[in-house]
C-alpha cells in the first residue's frame, strides 16, 4: 500500500555508522536475527480481527458499493472522518486510479486500511508493536470467509526506504500528477510530514478545508505542460470546500478529503516509522552487545560506549519529532469539512487541535500513548522517558529545546502526569 500515498545482516560497526540517519537511504536488514521481520509473530489489528472472525465474534459484512470496506473499519474502529483521496497512480492498483476514482484512505493510530473503486481488494497496513507497519490485502469477495493475505514482497518494493525512516512503514508523498493522474517522475517529488511547508504538500491528492489565501498547497492540482513539469495549474485548486463537480463523490463513503485528517496523517505516519527504527535498533544494538559481552565474559547487561550512543541518537530523534521543534509553522488558519477535527480530539489526550499557528495546542505527539511506544524496549523506553522528563522540567532549555515556552512545557506534563500510564516514579514527585 503507497501514500502517495500506503539482504544480508550488516555487521555491528557499519549498522553503527548508518544509524541516526533517519531520513538517508539506509534500509534496516529486515532479516536480522534480532528482527526477523517475516518470521516473528505479529499482533496487530489485522490479526486481531481475523482472529474475532474465526471465533465468531466479528462478521465482516459485504456490500455491492464497497465491498467489505465500512464493515471493516467499524471491526478496526477507524472513523469515515478520516478519509483523504489521492488520484495520483501511486499503487498497486494504479490502472484503477485516476481524478475520477481516487484512491480512498482511512486510519487510526493503529492501522490504515486503503480502498479502490472497483479493487479486486481492499489494502491494510496495520502497526504491530514490536515488528512495525504490516501489510494485508483483503479479497473483495463475498464468497467464503474474508481472509487477510499478508503482502511483504510486493508492497516493500515502495515501503522500506529512506522515506520510511529505513523500516517497513507508510508515507505520505507528494507528486507532480498529469490531467491523468500519473506522476511525473522526472520532476521529483516530497516525503511529507509536518516538519513540510504547505507549497510542498499533497500534490496528487485531493484537498477539502480552508487554509487562507496565501497559504498554497499542491493539491487538487495538475501540470498541464510537461515541458514545465513543476508548474502546476493551481487555479480553482485552494481552500476547496466541495469535490462534487471532480468526480462522482456518492460512490464514497464520504464526499470529503479533509485538510486535517491530511495533516494528522502526515505527522502520525513519520512518528510510527521512527518510534519502530528507534525499536529495531536498540534491539539489534543489544544483540549485538549480548555476543560481544559473551565473548569478552562481561555482564550480560553491559552496555558499552557505542551502545548507548546507538541508542541515544535514536532517543534524540524520537524526542525532536514527538514534540514538533522543527515544526513548519501555519501562517494562516487551518479548517477541514468532515468533522475529522471533533471525531479526533475525542480519543484520548494530547489531541486538541490548535490550527491557527500549528497542528495541536499542546506540541506533544498523541503517540506517545500508542502501543508501539509503550513496546520499546526498556533501554530505549527509559531513555526517553528521562530526557522528556529534563526537557518538561525546565532542566534542559538549551539547544533545539529551547523553542518550548515554560507554558508549553508545564501543559505537556501536566497532561502525561493525569493521563499516561507507566511513567516512571520520579515524574511523580
């Protein structure tokens, strides 16, 4: 599944020089034999759901509109409010992709399920605590019992790259798209998130809401020249309220691409991808660690010096991104139209949108109450928990932190010290 969005194990050393770079080409060897992507047991919400089908407890219902589509995301509560479209031929289906049947996404902060008009199936990418992002497709069939088919050949062709922070996980990609929908490849492209200026974003997709007049975005858009591929004709393509006279709506569940639930799903997929690079590293750090311990009769929970700074680079990122430092800012307000806005902010803290001057009131991901943050292994987990803790505290004001205004800071922990649970004993005090 594509946003556009849906080897050999390294020796200790060169993994070493590739880490802390996040956003570089270096891909995690997926075999390795702390990771072992293809053979572990996942727990996910695909698996969960088939599990609830195989006891009876869930029936996934099918329909001549949309197949198994609305059935599924009420078994996987993800919310109709969340559907953003894209046109650009970013998948596997391309040939069924166009401005006239986009590609329908929908997700929670645990899966995102993808939908095509006519698809022989319906796309899943669900995040597994420990082993990351999962890729299903569910038959389109209303014969027999729906079954989830996992994907790993097909869709990490596209889904462990530099944009995926080096592990299997999603991205939102922004393209150059014909009248078409095909992406003009030679014109380049953005991996986009909400460190992203609004000129780089969406292009491909299609935009609802309201985002002022100066504040242009890609979407909705296309290049009518190829011989000026990066010239998008923009007229008619800002501040969109309605996608009826586009393309035939009613065959949707819903009618909109909300603005929000784009930016939402933008911040959310980079922080997933991170928060599973910043796992599989410390877990390959600690294998590591174990045999040269075992070789050099040391204790078996000595860390040494590259270790820890293996681990703590990863830390550094996680922390930089969870509480938005770089942040591109909103120079104008942000509105969407399908009630995504309310609908998100109801599921739990640190969801209270701002939207004014940046995507939430409190710079503080909601993720870090997600399942994969709380599967960290406990190395990386308490590290993050500590330098989180001398950030909030005042401690730690210098450098990059130095952004978070005492009032921000004072409202971020407040919130986790009500709300998060497992914080360490010393957050307390």
């Amino acid at each position: 599944m594509k946003s556009g969005i849906l080897c050999a194990a390294l020796v200790a050393g060169a993994a070493v020089l590739a880490f802390g770079e996040y956003s570089g080409s270096y891909v995690v060897p997926l075999d390795h034999e702390a990771i072992q992507y293809a053979k572990l047991p996942v727990d996910d919400a695909a698996t969960r759901v088939a599990k609830a089908i195989a006891t009876g407890k869930v029936k996934l219902k099918f329909d001549d509109t949309t197949g198994y589509l609305r059935s599924l995301l009420d078994a996987m509560d993800v919310p109709v409010e969340s559907q953003v479209l894209v046109f650009s031929k970013t998948s596997f289906q391309a040939p069924r992709i166009g401005p006239g049947t986009p590609r329908a996404l929908y997700f929670n902060d645990k899966v995102a399920i993808g939908y095509v008009r006519s698809g022989d199936v319906l796309e899943i990418a669900a995040q597994d605590p420990k082993q990351g992002t999962i890729f299903y497709t569910l038959d389109q069939d209303p014969a027999g019992r729906p079954e989830f088919v996992r994907r790993d050949t097909a869709c990490l062709q596209c889904h462990a790259s530099g944009g995926t922070a080096g592990v299997p996980g999603l991205f939102v990609r922004s393209v150059y798209p014909e009248p078409t929908g095909m992406p003009l490849f030679h014109a380049g492209g953005f991996v986009t998130d909400h460190r992203s200026p609004f000129s780089e974003r969406w292009g491909g997709w299609y935009v609802t809401g309201k985002h002022g007049l100066k504040q242009v975005h890609m979407g909705n858009a296309f290049v009518r020249d190829r011989n000026a591929p990066d010239q998008l004709d923009r007229n008619g393509t800002q501040n969109v309220m309605s996608l009826e006279h586009r393309f035939d709506t009613g065959a949707y569940l819903s009618p909109h691409s909300d603005i929000v639930a784009l930016m939402v799903l933008e911040h959310q997929t980079r922080i997933a991808n991170v928060l599973t690079r910043l796992g599989w590293e410390t877990r390959m750090a600690l294998y590591s660690q174990a045999e040269m311990n075992r070789i050099l009769k040391r204790p078996e929970d000595e860390l040494s010096e590259s270790a820890e700074r293996r681990i703590g680079s990863g830390v550094e990122e996680l922390l930089g991104y969870m509480l938005f430092i770089d942040e591109a800012p909103l120079t104008e307000p942000v509105s969407g139209t399908s009630g995504f806005e309310k609908v998100f902010a109801s599921r739990g803290p640190l969801r209270e949108f701002d939207l004014k001057t940046r995507l939430f009131r409190l710079p503080c991901s909601f993720m870090i109450y997600s399942e994969s943050f709380d599967a960290l292994p406990v190395q990386a987990r308490d590290r993050v928990y500590r330098r989180l803790w001398q950030v909030l505290n005042g401690e730690d004001k210098t450098g990059k932190y130095s952004k978070l205004t005492a009032e921000e800071r004072k409202g971020i922990l407040d919130t986790l010290r009500k709300t998060k649970k497992g914080l360490p004993d010393y957050w307390k005090a």
